[in-house]
C-alpha cells in the first residue's frame, strides 16, 4: 500500500491556502474526507468551507445538503478522491534535504564501485567545483564490513578536495587532497566526541565520525545567504511534493531563521515549520526568550536542541553494553552528565523546551536523567522531547511517560536499519529497540517523523513502516519484531495530531476541524481501505 503506491498516491499535497479577496471564501467539494478529532478518532466529511484567510469555517459530513456558493468563492471538486490532513513530519531537516537534491546524491547506490563511478561522473559533469560535496553513502547498504577509505575516494577523484557525509549525517568521507586542507595526519587526536577512523599504522583512513567532521568541514567553503536560502526553498518544494504541510526543523542556526523570517514574511513559506535552535549559542543568536508561532502560525523557535550521542550506523550510538561487533565501543557520549544537566536546565530556566538527540541506550538514559533533574523549580507546561529512541533499556522505558517526555521517532530508521541493527547490538537489546507499541501502551506522548533526509521525507513510507514493519519491499514477511507495529489510526496521528502537538501546534493544525487552519492534501485512493502490503 503505502510503500510501493505512494508515487501514484498523492496528486495534490501540502496546500496551505493563502487568503483571497473580500468575503471570498473556498470551497472544499465531493471530497472523500477524513480526518481525526482531539481524541484520535475518525471523522468522516464531504466538503469544507474555508474562510478568507485560510481557516475552516465548517465542515459538513456525507450527506449534508453542499453549501451554496456565492460569487466570489472559489471551488475546488476533489472529484471523489481521498482528502486528509496535511502531513507532519516531526523531525527532519529542510535545508539538509534542499541541499541533498541540489549535491552529489549517493542514497540509490548498492556498492563502493557504484558509488565510485557516480562520484566520477559527478565531478567531470561539474569541472568548475572547488570541492566535491555530497551525501547519503552507506557502507552497510553496499554490504561492507569496514568504511570506505580515501584511497578508495582517490580512485574517482584525486586532484580536488571531496567530502561526503554518510547517510545518518553523523560521519563524513573524505579523500587524500580532503584530508590534507584538514590537517588531519597520524599525530590527529580524537576530538571530545568524535573519531578518526585510521589505518593499521595509526593513518587517517579517511572517515570522520561525529565531532571529528569538523576537521574537515570547517575548511568547506561557506555557502552564501543566496545558496542557502535556495537549498530551503528546495526543500520546502520537496516537502510540498510528498504531502508535509508541517514539520520539526531539528536542529537550524541563525542564518537559517532569518531566511525563514524572510520566506514567511513574503509569503514564502510554504510548510508550518516549528524550528529548534541547535544549541544554546544559536538559541542566543537567534533570540533570548521563545518565539511563538508568528506570520499565520508558520513559524516559531520555542526549542533548543542537544546532541547525547551519534549514530548506529557509524558506531556513534553511546550503548551501556559494547558493540556486538566492536566488542570494545560502547560509542560518542557527547557530553558529560553534569554537562548534559547544565545544558538542559539553561535551556529550560530560559523557557525553552529542549529536544535531545538520542539513539543509544546510554545517551537515553542520560537525557532522562537531566530531564529528571530539573525537578519542581523548573519552568511548567514545556514538551521537552528525545529525539529518535532507538536503542532503549527496559527499565527505562516507562520513564517517558513518568516523567512527560514526548519520544519523538522515525518509523522507516527501523526498516532501514533492521540488518544493521542486529549486527550492531545482538538480538538481546533489540526486544526493546525501534520500540513504538511499547511507548504508546505505556502512555507516552509519541510523535513520527523520517529525519529527512537521512531517510526518504515522503511520510506515507512512515505508515507502512510503523504499520507493516517492513520495508518498502515488504520485508521481511510478516514484519521485523511486528509486536511493536502500530494501527494504522495511531500511524496516522502520529504524523497528524501527535506530531502536532510534539510541535505544539495541535490547536491549529494537525487535524480539519473547524476553527484550525485549512492545511490538506488530495490523493487518489484511501489509505484507510486500500491493503497494508
């Protein structure tokens, strides 16, 4: 269903209606409607009349009586076809995937020869490159028990620098001509958090995991204003493309609000973006207390984001046991206790709520903890949420609902890493990994997103994952560990009502119900009715 259809599925996606003339209305007619209520359940409508400026004015179920149109409405026939919510994507990264679309994409490619001829091609079509930047490779997908090299990134380019960040964005492949603008040599230490993947003879081999991107990276030459706003419009049109009316920016500097600022203000910004400063220097760049939703609710700074840890794929995740392949690691644990402590309790004296990225089951043990820590002085009312939740301990689990903690997780990380996952932590901690059922029978608040672009932004691919647990292939059969697949009601809210609310914009968005915006999507048949695989 969701999977393999999608293409055909949506047709016309992520309007959010900007207002017309005077006492001009629009009506929303023939539409196979559905949508939820505050409570989660399904509401059946036909059509939809939307006020002026974007909002719905009522809401009419099969059978009423359509309303009369006045002259100066407009009138769209949805001609049967499907009509839902505006999708939310909970965690993603808009200029990321503007910038995916617009660099070397290596996402498609099955092996190291493939990525290498595709980085070839890509470097003698664009001669005039200083460097070469892309994204997107993962050494597991081409099957290899190792990272790539910069020998084997010389193969396709040598003369000029190339950098290209791994799929999870968590680790950075470089070449020789990289690595010397670098200064990355075998006297290179490891950086607090971050790794130096070396050869036998202590050489940098040529990935840089986490922290030690940075070597690297701040030899890029800095993109223009221009540049990055276009890599955010790109992403905006993906967004639009898939059915995300809606999404939670995790993780955006100050150059970047200010674009958003000037998108909205020019009525530009075409998604509700809920974005999270990264860290507390940009939360200081950006501004000292919360911005609430402004320009017709499309944009707001309430969150500050902290990382506790990398990622599985590259050996970042913090783990409280070793790797099962790498019996020595136990991961990147960004910060120090108290650190994380400090960190959140500063964020949070300031108002804002704070977001923690989170994927091992240590680095999730560590958020709790700081959560835990700001006790009954800090600041009421805020959503304070852990980005990812992948890997976790059984007995800390229950502790996102003790404690408040909304668990904000991808449903396609689960069958894009399901091979991976069990190489990486054994069979043991995946009883409670990519754990969605558990959280929500154990009353957390949950919300879905894709971290776009790490994994497709198109959500219907999250349904059938959190639905089928399985891949867009539909496998493996019957699902991987499927006790932890959700209905497809709860998949829905996740990616409605429940991101949402983890945006903290569920009285305004996330459901068609009168009073909110009108932010829909048509496609061509029902997911409701239509088969899971």
């Amino acid at each position: 269903m969701y999977a393999r259809e999608t293409a055909a599925l949506t047709l016309a996606v992520a309007l959010l209606l900007q207002g017309g003339g005077a006492e001009a209305r629009t009506l929303l007619l023939h539409a196979n409607g559905m949508t939820l209520n505050a409570a989660g359940q399904r509401q059946a409508f036909s059509a939809l009349v939307i006020s002026d400026e974007g909002r719905i004015l009522q809401r009419l179920a099969a059978g009423d009586p359509p309303p009369v149109a006045l002259p100066t409405d407009r009138v769209i026939d949805a001609g049967g076809r499907t009509v839902l919510p505006g999708l939310i994507d909970a965690h993603g990264h808009v200029e990321a995937l503007g910038w995916q679309a617009q660099t070397l994409d290596l996402s498609g490619t099955k092996s190291l020869a493939e990525a290498q001829a595709a980085i070839k091609a890509y470097a003698a079509a664009h001669p005039g490159l200083p460097w070469i930047r892309g994204s997107g490779w993962n050494q597991v997908t081409w099957q290899m028990p190792r990272f790539p090299t910069a020998a084997e990134l010389d193969v396709a380019v040598r003369t000029r620098p190339v950098w290209l960040e791994r799929v999870d964005g968590h680790a950075g492949w470089a070449n020789s001509a990289a690595l010397l603008l670098g200064g990355v040599t075998n006297a290179t230490l490891d950086p607090p958090g971050g790794h130096i993947d070396r050869a036998a003879a202590g050489a940098p081999a040529g990935v840089l995991v986490d922290r030690a991107t940075d070597l690297v990276e701040q030899k890029l030459p800095p993109p223009t204003d221009a540049e990055r706003q276009a890599a955010i419009e790109a992403g905006l049109r993906i967004m639009a493309s898939v059915g995300l009316t809606g999404v939670g920016d995790a993780g955006i500097d100050a150059s970047a609000w200010h674009i958003y600022e000037r998108l909205a203000g020019a009525g530009k910004l075409t998604a509700r973006v809920f974005a999270m400063a990264m860290g507390l220097d940009e939360q200081v760049s950006i501004g000292y207390s919360p911005i609430d939703w402004e320009h017709d609710d499309r944009l707001s700074m309430l969150t500050v984001k902290f990382f506790a840890d990398g990622a599985l794929g590259s050996h970042g995740a913090w783990l409280k046991a070793p790797y099962a392949d790498d019996p020595g690691n136990r991961g990147l644990p960004f910060h120090s206790d108290d650190e994380m402590k400090h960190l959140v309790y500063t964020a949070a004296q300031r108002g804002f709520q704070v977001a923690v990225h989170a994927i091992g089951d240590a680095a999730n043990a560590q958020a709790l903890d700081a959560f835990a820590a700001l006790g009954s002085g800090a600041p009421m009312g805020l959503r304070h949420r852990i980005e990812h939740a992948q890997v976790l301990d059984a007995a800390e689990l229950p502790r996102f609902a003790a404690q408040n903690i909304i668990a904000s997780m991808q449903p396609t990380h689960a069958t894009s890493d399901m091979a991976m996952a069990a190489t990486r932590l054994g069979t043991a901690r995946l009883a409670t990994s990519y754990a969605w059922h558990s959280m929500i029978a154990s009353g957390a608040h949950f919300a879905a997103g894709s971290d776009f672009p790490v994994e497709p932004a198109n959500p219907f691919f999250g349904i059938h994952a959190a639905v089928t647990r399985q891949s867009r292939d539909n496998l493996p059969p019957g699902g991987w560990y499927p006790a932890e697949a959700l209905t497809l009601d709860q998949a829905f809210a996740a990616f409605t009502l429940w991101a949402a609310y983890a945006n903290r914009a569920e009285t305004f968005s996330g459901t068609l119900e009168v009073g909110k915006w009108a932010d829909f999507v048509v496609v061509d048949r029902d997911p409701f009715v239509i088969p899971a695989v």
